[in-house]
C-alpha cells in the first residue's frame, strides 16, 4: 500500500512540473488587489523577479504590501513579475487613487444609486475599474469628460492634478512653501496646471530631474509606487475630520493639532457658525479659513468650496464641537447641523483617519 501510495504521490508531482513548465508568459492579469488578507498580500510582493537591483525595489516591495499594487503574473518558469517600466493607465490611476485616499460620495447625496456609465459613456458598468473611475467623477478628479478613456496611458501632468483633487475632495490642506519651482519645460501650462506641479513639487510627491518636470511624459508602475508611498506618507502626518465624523467621536491628545473641514458654499449665502459653548481650556481654535477648489477647466460657475477650523488640544478632557450650516441673516433654520464629540486623553494617540 505504502508502494502504491508513494507512485501516486511522484506521478502528481511529476505532473505539477510540466504544467508549470508550460505556462505562457502573462501580459497582464491584474494591478489592485482590494482583499482583507493582508498578510497573503504582503508575501505575493516579496519575490518578484524582476525589480532586484532596481531603484525603486523598496518602494514597490512596501506598495504591494499594502496591497495597493501586485505583479502582473508569472513568467514562463513561475517567478513572479512587477513589470516597473510598464505604463500606467486611467483605470489604474483611478483604482489606486480611490484606495490610498478612500474617496468616496462626499457630501453628494443621490436621489438613486449612481453607476458608471451615468459619468463616462466608454465606462461598462461591470468593467473592474468601473467603480473607482465613477467615485473619481463624482470627487471631479479627473477634468469633465462625457469618456474616461480607461486604456490611455496618464502623464505625470494629468497625476499632479488629480492628487491636488484628491487632497482638496478630503479636505486635506497641507502646510507647505508655495512658491512656484523652477522647471525649464513648463512654460507653456496655464497657472492652473503650473499650480498643480508646484502643490506635487513642494509637497515631495513628484519632483523633477535637471529643471524638468517632464508634464508630457507617462508614468510607470515604478513611479506610480513612489508616488503613492509619498501620498501615504503625508495622509497619515494629517489629522483632518470631515463629514464623515459627524455624530462620532475623535480622540487625540495633548500638544497636539487636528482640522475640521466641512463643505461650503458661499455663493449661495450660507456658511457654517461654530458655536462657542464648548471648554477653551481643552482645545483651542487657532485658525480659521475658506478655501476653493482648484480651478477647473472650464471653470464651474457657482462651485463651492471648503472651510476650515484648526484646533490645538491642550489638556485631557471631552468637549462637543456644534456646528450650524445656513444663512445666518435669514430667521428660517439652519439647513444641517454638525456635531462631533473630542476627546483629549494623555494617554490615547490621536486616532488614525
């Protein structure tokens, strides 16, 4: 019995090794992988045969276990590859942003379910991207288009832009020097995009090389990767609660400062009034400001911006932030309400947004 049980088990084996030996080289099977198991993720990106020696091995190694980009398949002898020289896509650069900054409806509320075609008539609603492409023309990251054109390759000018978007759609106002860089292959933009590479530029998230920004050129999977682990980099050195805080709790602690961002519209006549009555002694509010969104092209008349509150914890304690949207000059009510409860813990780390 243990004869035959042992041929059995060599003729299986036997068997597993020609078809790995006849598997065909992949082209593409996949970029993104949105799973929970992150630990099988995590040992998928540690062997990839083709990124030793290359300048941005660490990079992609720490993206793809993340699980925010994996390899494209196997070789004909079954090592893994990331291909770090191959072009990005629309649809890629679409997944990826909605993952690194979760972008989701906003403050949009809908009266149905929207879907993808809805936004982008090359968009099948069933395509794997379709999801991601329709959440980035909803946050207006990409300019308006009737077609998303998926398959095009994005240029590093079209990515300046849409992560100044993505920053602005969550509310995320960076401390930074906004002076304009100097880059000798820019002088045909309009302020708009010159605007874009100096927010990418000055934040670290893409540079150039030699005075070149190199707007025209596309992106690869290798830059992709460093340019998300900038992103990444900087949304977790933020603390900024938005929308989605309302009625819940946020903890911080002492020294500590945090934003509160909140969608507005001027140009209709109201605005958000922060009531008053809450302990100065717990937190302090040492800012407060409006901002608009980056300008678009053709400019949106009437768009709405966001308005901003900084705060400083100063001692443990808990206080409840009231807020009030509407036309303070009108007797009629408030058209939303705002509440969010702090608490200041010297013993609890700010929590993670």
């Amino acid at each position: 019995m243990y004869c035959i049980l042992k041929s059995v088990k060599k003729r299986m084996n036997e068997r597993k090794v020609r078809m790995i030996r006849r598997l065909p080289v992949l082209v593409l099977t996949g970029f993104l992988v949105f799973s929970f198991s992150w630990a099988v993720m995590a040992d998928q990106g540690s062997n990839f045969a083709d990124i030793q020696g290359h300048w941005g091995e660490q990079v992609i190694l720490d993206i793809a276990s993340r699980g925010l980009m994996q390899g494209i398949g196997n070789n004909e002898v079954g090592q893994r590859l990331f291909a770090p020289e191959m072009l990005v896509d629309r649809a890629q650069t679409a997944s990826v942003l909605v993952a690194v900054f979760t972008l989701d409806y906003g403050s949009k509320r809908f009266i149905k379910q929207p879907l993808p075609n809805s936004y982008y008539q090359d968009v099948d609603n069933q395509a794997w991207y379709a999801n991601a492409a329709m959440l980035c023309a909803i946050n207006e990251i990409f300019p308006a288009s009737d077609h998303f054109n998926p398959e095009q390759p994005i240029s590093r000018l079209e990515m300046a832009q849409a992560i100044q978007r993505c920053f602005y759609a969550k509310g995320i106002e960076i401390t930074m020097n906004k002076s304009m860089p100097v880059f000798n292959d820019v002088s045909a933009l309009s302020t708009t995009e010159l605007n874009s590479i100096a927010f990418v530029n000055n934040t670290g998230i893409m540079q150039g090389d030699d005075q070149k920004f190199r707007p025209a050129d596309s992106l690869n999977r290798a830059e992709l990767a460093q340019i998300l682990e900038n992103c990444l980099n900087i949304l977790q050195s933020q603390s900024v609660i938005g929308e989605n805080y309302d009625g819940k709790e946020y903890t911080t602690s002492p020294g500590q400062t945090f934003t509160l961002a909140l969608p507005s519209n001027p140009t209709t006549g109201s605005q958000w009034t922060l009531s008053d009555n809450y302990d100065h002694g717990v937190i302090s509010l040492s800012n407060s400001y409006y901002k608009s969104p980056p300008q678009s092209d053709p400019p949106i008349v009437g768009q709405g911006g966001t308005e901003y509150w900084v705060f400083k914890a100063l001692q443990a304690g808990t206080i409840e932030l009231k807020l009030t949207y509407g036309q303070p000059w009108a007797p009629t009510p408030p058209f939303k309400t705002f509440t969010v409860k702090i608490t200041v813990s010297a013993d609890t780390a700010p929590a993670a947004l």
